[in-house]
C-alpha cells in the first residue's frame, strides 16, 4: 500500500475545513514577533466563500511545480490541513478580547475603508454613528438600505464596526483617558496627528459639516463682541471726545455680535444633540476645554457693551449669576486638575490658549463691579491673577523637551496681552481709579504687546484658519485699557497710543470678518476634518519602527504553530509520512 496515497486519503478525511495561508515574510514574521498583548495577531482569516471551496490537497509531484512558479512571486497560497493548529491559536487569541487586526499604513483611517464595506459591489459609505447620539441611531438606521441593515448588526450592537471602531463603540461611555491625547496627538495645540496613529473615521472624505465645527469658533464672538466694548468707550470717553464717535456704531456691532453668537450657539447645541460624543471629546481634550469658558464671556462682553439706547440702567445682578456661575464651575474643574497634577497638570496641558480660563474671572470681575457688587469683584480678581501668575511663568519658562507651536497657530501668542490688558481695566473698574497696580498690569501688556508687533514674521506667510481670530480679542482689550490709561493720563501721547491701538484692533477685525466669510460661504474651506477628536480610545500600533518600542515576545504555542504554519507543502507532506511510517512500524512491533 502506498503510504503517501494513504497520507494524502486520511487528510482528506481528517480535515473538514480547508484554509489559505500566506507565506510570511521577514518583515511580516518579524511583526508577529513584537505584537502587543492589546493587538490582535497579524493573521489573514480566510472568509466563508474560501472555507466553502475545498480544493483538493496538493500532491507531491504538483507541489514541486507549485514550487518552480512560485519562486518569482512575493506570496503563495497553500492548502493544509489546520483544523488542529488553528483552533488551539483561536482559544488563544480569543482570551484578550480587545485583541484587533493591525492596519497596514495605508493613510487611511479605520472607518469606511476595506473589503468589508463593500457590499454586493457597492461602496457602503462611512460610518459615523460611533460619534452620534444614541437616540439618533435607530432614526439613521431606518434610512439605510435592507442589504446594508443587516450587516449593520453583528448581534452584539457593534453596528457592523469592527476594530477599533467596534471598541470604542462599545466603550462610548467611557472618556477616552487623557494619557491618549498626549500619546496619539502633537503640538502644544495637540491636534496634530502623530505619524504612527490612525483615526476612526475616513481622512479623505469630508465628514458632516457638524462634526467639523470645533469649539474654537466662539473665538470669532470674542472677537467682535470686545469691540462693542471698545466702540462704546471711544463714544463715552473724555479722552477720545475728538473723535465724535457715534454710539450707533456701538448698537450696530452690538446687534452683529448677538446674531453671531445666536448662530455659533444654536450649531454647536445642535452638535451637542447629534454628535454628543464629539463634544464630550473637546470637553476632555486638554487644550480644548479652554475654550468652553468663551461662550460665557462673549455674553458678558455684550451685557458691559450694551448700548445705553437699549439698556439705560445697569444690569441685574441675576445676570452676573447667570452667565458667571458656568464660569465658577468650569474653573473648579480646571484648576483642581492644575493643582492635583496627573496628566493634565498644568505643566503638561499649558498653552497661550489657558489665558481664557483667566481672563473669565477678570471679566466676571468687571461685570460684578457693574451690577453693583464690589466683593465678589474683589474675589474674582484675587483668583484670576494669582492664577494668571502661574501661568505666565509656566509659559514663559518652557521647559526644553517641550515643542515650539507650529507656525499656523502663531497667532495664539496674542493671548498673552489678554489676562494683564483685562486685569488692569478690572481693577480700574473695582476701585474707580487706574492706580499704580492697574498701570503696572497695563505696562506689562503692552510691553508684551510691543515685543510681539516687532516681531511682524512671526505672524505671516500661512494660511487663514479660526486660529486668527486669537488676534482680535488680546488687541481689543489692550486698546480698552489704553484709553483707561489716556484717561488717568491726559496727554498726546497717551491719546495718540490709544487711537493707534484702537484703529489697529477694528482693522484686524475688519479683515477677519470678511475672510472668515470668504472661506465659508464662497471657498468652503473654513472648517476641513477636526482629526483631533477622532483617535482610538486605545493605542493601534501601526509599523514596524513603532512596535520595536515595545516588544513582547509571542508565547511558545504561538511561535510553534507559526513554524509549522511556515513549512513547505512538500515538507509538511513528508513529515506527516514519517510520523504516519513511525507509527505502523510501532503498531507491527506490537
């Protein structure tokens, strides 16, 4: 009898399931060898339709001109009986269960790419309701046609995701930590995506106009709502009486600034009711969270700059509650992480964007001293300035393995002018008086502000983003507290100071306002993918230079089945006859 037709009959027995294995190659051997206990190994599972063929095995004369073939190609496909070896490397892998696939480095990201999301030959488009609100899936759901429905689900509410997505989809109810901001982002901005991260959703579509529109953009209601402030006092002050400024100046910008702030609000609380979970990222992101505090000052800005046609009286003190109670508690959270340390401790998360936190209790101050309410005027500015201390020092003494901010976000180092420019109109609004400790307040601003203008290639050559407006909000209170200053001090310079700082902020906003328009309503290029709020809530190690930092090595069942999995088919062939042969020879002496 021979005993290779026996061989090859019992292995046609034997095996009820038939898969492909690609010949592994030295670079791809050695990724599975430095995998992470976190990412699932780096095997092709074959699909059902390649279950379902069994092709008939490989005969020895057939394998050696297999063989000769497949030299000159990079891959070959075999056919081996895996039963055995394959469900013991399953129980094995199935132990972690938030091992995935490693992504080749492809420039795509994981959502709406791939085989998978391709149905009947049709592209499915990419898929964003990991970042919807809940009570928003099941209406988004009933839109999608039946053939894509039924791949939506994997019976566990994944959707159909798979990955990191299905992870994170899974996990929606937990923040992504803040360690991963720092890990997967760059920049002192961190929205910046790192070489070796991916993203959950597709980067060469162009998402949902709402998950496009960050926070930032109440930087633009900052921005024009400091100048009804600025307008107003050049039409009340005595040392700009010779410029017989008209307060509707002051009403018409008062009424622009309402109506943009109406239509930021109303689409970010859209935003927050459809993409709920792109807002809770922003909240959480170290940098952004900062300017969750702009929204209550710009109504702060508006409420001092009303025009006295409008409001004649000073405002209500309800209102100092109002609009500074979310202020109050957005900066327990803040400074509590600044002091308890951690991840977000200040030394990590500072940036000239931090100011914003400060300057809120300048304002609240300002407006409190309006309402009429002196000692909670007082306190706010205690706590402002001796946070603004911290900061500033923090800032300006940069460690050396901190990054340099980009060059697109020059523009933030304004900010720097904003805290002492709004602390000095605060103090001069408490005490009715701009005395020594508001001068010295206003001369380190304009010092600040000094040693920026000089530096006029600092803030050219790229291109227009929302970061611009950073511009418009530290010059206006600058100017502010300049005509404070001309005030105090009546003299030509002073007055000449004040109308050069004036003319240079309503320049600027000019100019931003009607570029802002331009790039969103003619280039539509305002707002391009927020990348920053779409990283993994868990590292996906992609490359080989980036798994050499942490090495693991694979377990010893592992590393024996990928050895045999890697033999020859007629090697393989040989060795079950030897061991097949061994075993007669055994049965006979028996």
């Amino acid at each position: 009898m021979d005993t290779r037709a026996t061989t090859c009959s019992s292995i046609v027995k034997k095996n009820t399931h038939l898969m492909d294995i690609r010949e592994v190659s030295n670079e791809e051997d050695h990724h599975h060898e430095e995998e992470e206990e976190e990412n699932i190994i780096q095997i092709e599972i074959p699909t059902k339709t390649d279950r379902q063929s069994n092709r008939p095995p490989i005969k020895p004369r057939e394998a050696k001109r297999q063989q000769q073939q497949q030299q000159q190609q990079r891959s070959f496909n075999r056919q081996v009986s895996l039963e055995t070896g394959f469900s013991a490397l399953n129980r094995e892998s199935n132990t972690k269960e938030d091992r995935k696939k490693v992504l080749s480095r492809s420039g795509n990201s994981f959502g709406g790419f791939g085989s998978a999301n391709r149905i009947d030959g049709i592209r499915k488009p990419a898929d964003f309701s990991i970042f919807r609100t809940k009570s928003s899936l099941g209406k988004q759901n009933s839109l999608l046609p039946s053939s894509w429905k039924d791949n939506e689900g994997d019976g566990n509410g994944n959707g159909g995701l798979r990955g990191p997505e299905a992870s994170d989809h899974n996990n929606n109810n937990n923040t992504v930590p803040a360690g991963r901001y720092f890990a997967a982002l760059r920049g002192p901005e961190l929205d910046q995506i790192k070489d070796y991260e991916d993203i959950l959703l597709p980067k060469d579509e162009i998402w949902p106009f709402l998950l496009r529109f960050p926070i930032g953009c109440f930087g633009i209601c900052l921005g024009l709502s400091s100048q009804t402030i600025l307008w107003q006092a050049m039409a009340t002050s005595p040392s700009m009486a010779f410029l017989h400024i008209t307060p509707f100046i002051n009403l018409a910008l008062w009424l622009l600034s309402l109506l943009v702030l109406v239509s930021v609000s109303i689409t970010y609380m859209l935003k927050c009711v459809y993409y709920f979970e792109a807002v809770r990222r922003e909240y959480f992101h170290p940098v952004r969270v900062n300017f969750f505090f702009a929204p209550w000052i710009v109504c702060m800005f508006l409420v001092i700059g009303a025009p006295k046609m409008l409001f004649p009286g000073p405002p209500h003190p309800a209102v100092w509650c109002v609009f500074m109670g979310p202020v109050f508690c957005l900066e327990l959270k803040i400074y509590g992480q600044w002091l308890s340390g951690g991840k977000r401790r200040l030394s990590k998360v500072a940036n000239p964007s931090s100011h914003l936190s400060v300057v809120g209790n300048f304002v609240g101050a300002i407006l409190a001293a309006k309402v009429g309410w002196e000692e909670p005027a007082k306190f706010l500015w205690a706590v402002g300035f001796a946070h603004y201390l911290v900061v500033f020092v923090t800032l300006y003494q940069r460690l050396p393995t901190s990054e340099a901010l980009p060059k697109e976000l020059h523009p933030v180092y304004c900010m720097f002018i904003a805290a002492p420019s709004a602390a000095s109109i605060a103090w001069e609004t408490i005490y009715g008086e701009f005395d020594g400790c508001s001068r010295t307040c206003y001369f380190i601003a304009l010092f600040l502000y000094v040693s920026l203008v000089v530096r006029i290639n600092f803030f050219w050559g790229f291109r227009f983003s929302v970061a611009w407006w950073s511009y418009t909000f530290p010059m206006t209170t600058a100017s502010l507290a300049t005509i404070k200053y001309a005030e105090q001090v009546d003299s030509v310079i002073s007055k000449g100071l004040a109308l050069t700082l004036s003319f240079m902020s309503s320049t600027m906003v000019s100019s931003l306002l009607v570029s802002t328009l331009l790039h969103a309503f003619v280039w539509r290029t305002l707002f391009p993918n927020d990348l920053a709020i779409a990283i993994t809530k868990k590292r996906v190690v992609v490359g080989k230079e980036n798994k050499e930092k942490e090495k693991k090595p694979a377990t010893k069942k592992t590393y024996d089945i990928r050895r045999w999995a890697k033999q020859s088919p007629l090697n393989f062939v040989s060795s079950i006859t030897k061991h097949n042969q061994g075993n007669d020879k055994d049965s006979s002496h028996g």
